[in-house]
C-alpha cells in the first residue's frame, strides 16, 4: 500500500471497440498523473490474480464491456478492494463487464441490462440530499445525449445522481421509471465509483462528466485511516 501522494492507480482496458476504451481511459491518464498516481497500464484481467500488483494499488480503473474472466481473476479483484483498494468505471467499462459473473455484480452494485430508445436526450438530476458530495458538489442537473442505461441495481448504494425513463421511443412500461447514473459503495474497507456515462469519448469530454468523473476516481482511491469514509 502506497502512502500520501505516491500512490497507485492501476487502469485496465479492454472489450468492445465500440466504448472506445483504449481513447477513454487515455482521456484521464494524465490527470491520474497530475494527482500523484503512479499509473500501471494492462490490458487484461489476468494482472488480477497478481498480489504484488493488486496489493499496491490504491486505485484500479477498470474500462472493459463484455469482458470474460476466470473465478480467480475475479476473486483477486474483490478481495483487493475488500482490502481497501478502490475501484471505478464508466459506463458499459464497469456495468456491463463481466456479466456472468454474480460476484463481480455484486462488487459494483449494478449490471447493465438496456439502453431504450439507444442515443437520446435525457437529464442527469443530483439526488436530493447528496448535493454536497465531493462527488457532485456544485454541479447542477444536466442534460446529456447519449444511451440511458436501465440497470438491475443494488439498494444498498449511495446514489448521488438519477436519471427518469420518459422518451416516447421507450417502451411505455418503463415510463417514470428512476434509474441511478452516478453512484458510490463500500466493500469491506474499499471503495467503489460507478458512472453510466461515458458510452463514448465525447460523453466523457462533456463538461459535467468529465468533472464528475475525475472526482470520483479520486474518490475511490484508498484513503489514509484518519480521513475514515463518506
């Protein structure tokens, strides 16, 4: 475990070409670097069966939709983060990574399952009461075009911004549903940062995700023990 400002993000990319995931995560590289990360790099989910590697991250970045791994890789992953590693994603990268994998889903706290309607106009609400997170401190609802995701999600999140299913290209039976699009958790002593914007570069690079992004990998990375959790 690294200690004040030397610390390890570890950024792993991979999956579908159509997130971009390479172009994504390059996005935040350098602001990774500019907030004392040493930045490790891997393109697949075999580094998560490496203790060394997992135990001295503070903070992984995972960037991978439809990604397969192995029970081991898996429970590398949830146990690095038990320990206090954080963990955080974007989009198809984090929530729709993994999906038959019950015990991935239940680290993150939501797994993708539709996108009605595909790329439309919607807006992004801070969720009453956590308007002062560090996380969405400041930034007022948005309006974004982009894929809406409708997610099986877990109740035991601290959800910090929502979106509401009423595009009338929707089916109507989802109509006034309340999804999540920004959320946070605990795992044992890690933390987990979970975004569903970001199916492109251009959606990371709107103003308000990009901001609410970077926050939110700073977020999840390991805390000292005096700064305790939020």
């Amino acid at each position: 475990m690294s200690t004040g400002e030397n610390r390890n993000a570890l950024v792993v990319w991979g999956g579908w070409d159509g997130h971009e995931p390479e172009r994504a995560v390059a996005l935040f590289l350098p602001f990774l670097a500019e907030s004392g990360f040493t930045v490790r790099v891997e393109t697949s989910f075999e580094v998560y069966t490496d203790e060394e590697v997992m135990g001295a991250a503070d903070l992984i970045v995972q960037c991978v939709t439809d990604g397969k791994a192995t029970g081991e890789q898996v429970g590398g992953l949830v146990r690095a983060v038990a320990a206090g590693t954080g963990l955080a994603g974007w989009h198809g990268g984090l929530v729709d990574s993994l999906r038959a994998d019950t015990d991935y889903q239940f680290l993150t706290g939501g797994q993708f399952v539709a996108h009605p309607g595909d790329i439309i106009d919607y807006t992004v609400e801070i969720a009453p009461g956590h308007q002062d997170h560090p996380i969405v401190a400041g930034i007022g609802d948005f309006t974004v075009t982009t894929e809406q995701y409708y997610l099986h999600f877990d109740p035991a999140n601290q959800v910090l911004a929502t979106t509401t299913f009423t595009h009338p290209t929707q089916p109507p039976e989802v109509t006034g549903a309340v999804m999540p699009v920004v959320w946070t958790r605990r795992w044992g002593h890690g933390r987990v940062f979970a975004s569903t914007l970001g199916h492109s570069v251009a959606d990371l690079e709107v103003p308000q995700v990009n901001e609410i992004t970077r926050r939110g990998l700073v977020w999840a990375a390991r805390q000292e023990p005096e700064q305790g959790a939020r």
